[in-house]
C-alpha cells in the first residue's frame, strides 16, 4: 500500500470516527423508517398500476372470449335459416365459414390476452407480498423504535442519578450530622443549665406544701400517723 493511499485511509477513517460522534442513533433510524415508508408508498402506487393493467387485460380477454362465442352462435343462426329456408343454403354456408374464421381468429387473441393477464395478475400478487413485507417490516421497526426511545430515557435517567449519587461524599456527609448532633446536644444542655438558673430556690414550706398538693404516697402517709401518734393526735 502507498504511502498516500494510507493516508488516505487513515483520514477517512478518522472523518467517520466524527461523524459518527455527531450522529444520532434514533434521529437516524427515524429517518430510516421515513425513506422505507417513501418506497412503500412508491410500491404502492406500482401495485395498483398492474393491477389496473391485469384488470384491463382479463377484461379484454373475457370481451374476446365473448365475441368467439357469438361468432360461433352467428354461424349457427344462419344454418338455421338456411334450413328453414329463409337462407340460401350456399350463402349461409359461405357467411357461417367467414363467421368460424372470425371466431377463431378471435379465440386465439382471447388466448394469449389471457396468458397476458396471467402475466400481469402473477406481477401484482408479488408486488402485493412485497408491499405486505414492507409493512410489516415499517410497523416492527416503528415498534422496535418506540422501545428503544423508552430505554434510552432510561438510560439517561439512571445515569444522571448514578452520577449525581457517586459524587456524595458518605464519610463526609455522616460527620456533619455527627457534629450537628453534637452541637444539638450541647445546645440542649445549655438551655436546660440556664432554666435551672432562672428558677428561684423553694422554700421548704413550699416543698411541703406542694408534697401535700401532690398526695400522699403510702409511706409518707405512716410518717404523718406515726408523728401523729407522737404528739398524741388522734
């Protein structure tokens, strides 16, 4: 290999390495469906082209075939009427020859026109299963396409969130809760410290007074008789 035709190679293979960093695959396969939906279409409209033409040719050979047969049905009416006698029996049979031959001559063109729309009827149903295949081939691709657009949003999606999850730093998240625990705690702490501060001291006749509100538990109940008992109150 030359030394040109290798640099050529190699810049050709590098202009398809950026292009197909700029191409998109689904843009590309939308646009695929789109061409395959232009030859449908084109397809079509050459299946209804022969089927028109085997339409027209089937017509002309059923008209032939027809026209035969009244040929034939002609001879036979002027035999008749030369039997009858209305007819002149040399005359009718040189007419019913002429009648025969134009039947024939009929007959084989009504023949090969049919061979013809066979011809043309075979065309149109191989156009037919070609233009069914396209289709089924259009709607398994549009399919097909909509499931790829469904998992490329995805896709897309868990990436973002796998990215967004790996740059969480745990170790540094579960520290700053730990210090503001922390300073939470000491906060609390301080606020209890500061409440016992602005409480005024009670008085012991306010202890006893509020013990006396609270009730009386069963021992502090045997206490009160027992004092009781001691200074001779009943």
């Amino acid at each position: 290999m030359s030394f040109f035709s290798r640099i050529f190679r190699i810049g050709q293979a590098e202009a398809h390495s950026v292009i197909d960093k700029f191409e998109d695959p689904i843009k590309m396969t939308e646009q695929g469906i789109r061409d395959l939906k232009k030859d449908l279409q084109g397809a079509m409209t050459s299946l209804a082209e022969v089927k028109a033409i085997a339409i027209r040719t089937r017509r002309d050979a059923d008209n032939k075939k027809k026209l035969a047969a009244d040929y034939e049905r002609k001879a036979m009416l002027l035999l008749q009427k030369a039997q009858g006698g209305t007819l002149d029996m040399s005359d009718a049979e040189r007419l019913a020859t002429e009648a025969l031959a134009q039947k024939e001559q009929v007959a084989n063109e009504a023949l090969r026109v049919s061979q013809e729309a066979e011809r043309h009827e075979q065309m149109a149903n191989q156009l037919q299963a070609n233009v069914n295949k396209i289709k089924s081939s259009v709607s398994t691709y549009e399919n097909d396409l909509t499931t790829l657009k469904a998992r490329a949003r995805t896709a897309s999606s868990t990436k973002k969130i796998n990215q967004q999850l790996a740059k969480v730093d745990a170790s540094g998240t579960i520290a700053m809760l730990e210090k503001m625990k922390s300073k939470v705690e000491e906060d609390e702490s301080l606020a209890i410290a500061y409440a016992d501060m602005a409480t005024p001291d009670k008085s012991i006749d306010r202890e006893i007074d509020s013990a006396l509100q609270a009730g009386q538990t069963a021992t502090t109940s045997a206490s009160l008789l027992e004092l009781k008992k001691k200074m001779g109150i009943e």
